[in-house]
C-alpha cells in the first residue's frame, strides 16, 4: 500500500491535536476504508483506504496522545476480532449487529444531508454527484445511488428545484 495516502499536508498550518475523532469504518479482510470527523467539523473530503492493522496502530497514537477515538463499523463476514482490537487500544467502537446505528446508516444520512443542503444551496446536484461518490469511496456513482433514501425534506427540496426549472422554460 502506498504510504503517501497516510501522509497529512500542514500546508504550513500548525494543527491542535483533536479531541475527538469520529471513524465511520468501511472493513474488508485486506483493507478498512474510512472517512474522519475531527472535533465536529465537516468530515474530511476523502476517504482513505488502509491495512487493517496501519489504521490499528494509527488509533493506537491517536489514543495516546490523548483524542477520543469512536468508530463505528458493519461487523459482516469480517466479524468481530476488529471491533475486539479497537477497544484494547482504548477505542469506542460500535460494531452493528441488528442494532443501530450501523456505519451504513450514517452513510445514508450523510449522502441524504449533503443531497439537501447542496439543493438549499442551489448547487447543481447533478454535476456535484460524482464529488459524493467519491467522498464515499465509490468507483461508480452507481453505488452511491443506493445511500439515497427518500425523505420529506429531500422530496420537497427537489421538487421546489424542478418547480423553477419548469417555471423558467416557458412549459406552462
């Protein structure tokens, strides 16, 4: 695995260590996938992917050096031993097993937010639908379309949206 995708630009900037650190953990035998939150902020603009045992020792200093670490991951196929490793190193961890919140709904509910305040906005939401996918560390923005899940408020968002494209296309 190449170790520039662990490496972290200062751009010059000191960085204050975090306090806390959220991890929504996409886990593979061979690979974890995951997306960060630092102190409540916006989460990073990328997922990174990792081995495994490279994201463990990360925890491991995060640990350490005094954050608050959380994770959160679907316990599948890969099981529980990760969840197990987590929490020796001094983690939070929450992995799903018919009990929620399950990574995956917090996958649904980021894609859906970003959905609503990109309309509330009036950002072009198709253009801006490859930027969501990749932020979830998909390869085609088929897998992203799965994450939509219908609500009221991303409904009435979209339908004010092609309200004012009808509107201003003369098709009255």
């Amino acid at each position: 695995m190449n170790e520039s995708n662990h490496q972290h630009c200062n751009c010059g900037k000191a960085q204050a260590k975090p306090e806390v650190i959220i991890l929504g953990l996409d886990l593979h035998a061979r690979q974890v996938t995951e997306c960060r939150q630092l102190d409540g902020a916006t989460p990073k603009a990328s997922a990174q992917r990792w081995d495994p045992w490279k994201l463990l020792n990360q925890v491991k200093e995060w640990v350490k050096a005094g954050s608050k670490v959380y994770s959160c991951y679907e316990a599948g196929a890969c099981g529980y031993w990760y969840h197990r490793e987590l929490v020796k190193l001094g983690a939070t961890n929450f992995a799903g097993a018919n009990r929620g919140p399950r990574i995956h709904d917090l996958r649904h509910r980021f894609a859906v937010s970003t959905l609503l305040r990109w309309y509330r906005r009036g950002k072009n939401v198709e253009l801006l639908m490859p930027v969501l996918s990749t932020y979830l560390g998909h390869v085609f923005i088929t897998g992203t379309y799965w994450y939509l899940t219908c609500t009221p408020e991303l409904m009435e968002a979209a339908a004010k949206r092609l309200e004012r494209r009808w509107k201003g296309s003369n098709h009255a």
